[in-house]
C-alpha cells in the first residue's frame, strides 16, 4: 500500500467548484441521516432546563452530536461539572483518530488553513473525505474545495435541524422513523467499508465489544470497541502477510 | 454561568482533539506503520457506532426492536449489492414504515 499525498496526474484540471459540490453530493447520505438526530438533539434540548441561548450554542460550540446529547442530558441530571465534561471528551475521544487520518492531506497547508479545517472533522466527514482522497487525482486545492463542499452542507444541515427543533420544540413521531435514519447511514456505510476479511473481522469485533462493553465507565464503549477493531484488524493484515 | 463553562470546557477539548494531528503532523506525511492500522478506522468505528445504537441502551446491552433491525439489515444488504451508500435509506426507510405498520395490526 502506497500513499500518495501531493502527486496528481497533470490531466486532472477540475474546477474547484465542482470539487465543492462534488464533496457536498458525496456527503448528502450522510447528512441525511444527521438530520433526524439534529432534529432530535434540538427536541431535547428544548425540553431541558438549558436556555435557548445556551441549546442554540452548544450545537457549533461542540459539533459533535453524541458529546452534545450527554453535555445536555447530564447538566439536566445536576451531574457533577468536572464529570460532565469528561465523559463527553471520552465520547469524542475517537475524534483523535479522525484528525490523525485527515490531518496528512493538508499537511501542506498553512497554519491558519490547518486550524481551520480542523473545526469540522467529524465521523462523516472523515467517512467521505478519506476514500475519495485515496484515489489520488486531487492536488491540495482540490482537496480544500472538496471537503469545504463537504463540511460546508453536513454542518450547516446540522445547525439547522437543530435551531428547528430548539425554536419550534418539535417532536416528530416515532412511526416516521427518523430515528433509523441514522443508524441506516451507518448502515450503508458499514456495506461499503467492510469489502474484505480483514475489515470485516475489525468491524464484527467492534460491534462486539461495544455490546458487551455497553456499561463501561464515562462512556468509554464507543472509544474502546473502536480501538478493538483496529487491533484486530491489523493484527490479522500482520499475520497474513 | 457554570452551564456556559461546562458546554465551553467540552468545546475547546473536542476542538484540541480535533485539531492536534494537523498541527503535529505539520509538513511530514504519515509514518508508514500508521498505514494499515488506519485502514481500519473506519470500519471499526462505524460498526461500534451502529452496535451502539441498535443494541445498546443507556449504558446496558438493549437490542432494539424488530422494524429497526430488519430496516437496517434491509439498508446493509442493499448498500451490499448496488454499492450506492443512497441506497440504505431508500430501501430501509419503507422496510421500517411497512413492518411497523404490521406490527400495530
């Protein structure tokens, strides 16, 4: 496996706005599935004893949906501060991994660039980003303007369906399922990325050590399955090659 | 006031997660023993998300309905065979609307 990481093919001249709306239609599954969960966060958060302005904040101040249900879930619960915050960072915690794995295709850009295009780096941005980068016909503008497009419609959907339900209060019915949307996304993803044995034995292991490590403490399952995963994975790539 | 710190506090520490390895990284690619293990990065924290949605519960093992499973296995199955991500909630949607509909009768 090569990774190539500022060579692209001369014949590759694509306008940047294209790249935009080629990243912004790459991420639509997914952000069609973060909308139900926006949706759902900003209902709770309207019924929590947050104000307006603080529920409005926390979804750009956080970005990052699970740590957000938890932060508000937890100050409604008068859990302790110093808890509140931990466990949230433990959730997010797999952020890390999508920061060390986006991070090397703009390690040519400036500082100021680099601090920028860390603010939306999330589960679907890395899910789109990375592959599409992995095929290697884009040079370093090109992958700004292609994950700007991305990051650009998966945040703003979120934001949105978010300011929705925190203004409006709103709660969808249950039989609509947009609760599944998200787990369906995932879903979809799952088919995608899971084409070999090896994937396929670092994905079942997760999910298996999510299950069965379901009360681990500060929230940790989500974190501690994904590192499963990847051991395992790679522990079988090492013994097969 | 304490509610501001607590929400600030969580901010800024997912935005050092966020931002660390663009700034460790700096102008140096990859170490290449970080490349097979990033393959799985992915996969891996893609099905602890979904194992975490459908068969967990606050912190304890909870499977989730039947609809539920069966849209989401309907979603997979289908991303499976046309290779479109689009495709899961197209077929899983209906799949979870038909069942519970089944189910209430």
């Amino acid at each position: 496996m090569t990774v190539t990481l500022d060579r692209a093919p001369a014949a590759a001249v694509v306008a940047p706005w294209r790249l935009v709306r080629e990243g912004a239609r790459d991420i639509t599954p997914m952000v069609i599935g973060v909308i139900p969960f926006g949706l759902a966060i900003g209902a709770t958060v309207a019924t929590s004893s947050l104000s307006t302005a603080q529920g409005l904040a926390s979804a750009p101040l956080i970005m990052a949906g699970a740590a957000q249900l938890s932060t508000v879930q937890m100050v409604d619960a008068g859990v302790a501060p110093v808890m509140i915050v931990v466990a949230a960072l433990m959730i997010n915690a797999r952020i890390l991994l999508y920061s060390a794995s986006l991070a090397p295709w703009f390690s040519g850009e400036s500082i100021g660039r680099r601090l920028l295009l860390a603010v939306p780096v999330i589960d679907q941005m890395h899910f789109t980003c990375v592959p599409r980068f992995e095929r290697g016909d884009l040079d370093a503008g090109q992958r700004r303007a292609y994950y700007a497009g991305a990051a650009g419609w998966l945040v703003s959907a979120w934001f949105a369906s978010q300011a929705l339900a925190i203004t409006i209060g709103a709660t969808v019915p249950e039989s609509v399922g947009l609760h599944v949307a998200a787990p369906l996304a995932l879903a979809g993803l799952l088919a995608k990325s899971t084409t070999s044995n090896n994937t396929a034995t670092a994905a079942a292991v997760a999910m298996l050590v999510v299950t069965v490590g379901a009360g681990l403490p500060f929230h940790s399952a989500v974190l501690v399955a994904t590192l499963a995963g990847i051991t395992g994975g790679t522990l079988l790539a090492r013994s097969r090659s | 006031m304490i509610v501001w710190i607590v929400i600030g506090a969580v901010g800024v520490g997912t935005y050092v997660l966020r931002v660390c390895m663009f700034l460790v990284v700096g102008r140096r690619s990859l170490p290449t023993w970080t490349v097979v293990p990033m393959g799985f990065v992915a996969p891996a924290a893609v099905a602890a998300l979904v194992g975490s949605m459908l068969l967990t519960q606050h912190g304890s093992i909870d499977v989730a309905a039947m609809p539920e499973l069966a849209a989401v296995t309907m979603g997979f199955a289908t991303v499976r065979r046309t290779g479109n991500v689009m495709h899961a909630i197209a077929t899983g949607l209906p799949t979870f609307w038909l069942l519970s509909a089944m189910a209430a009768f």
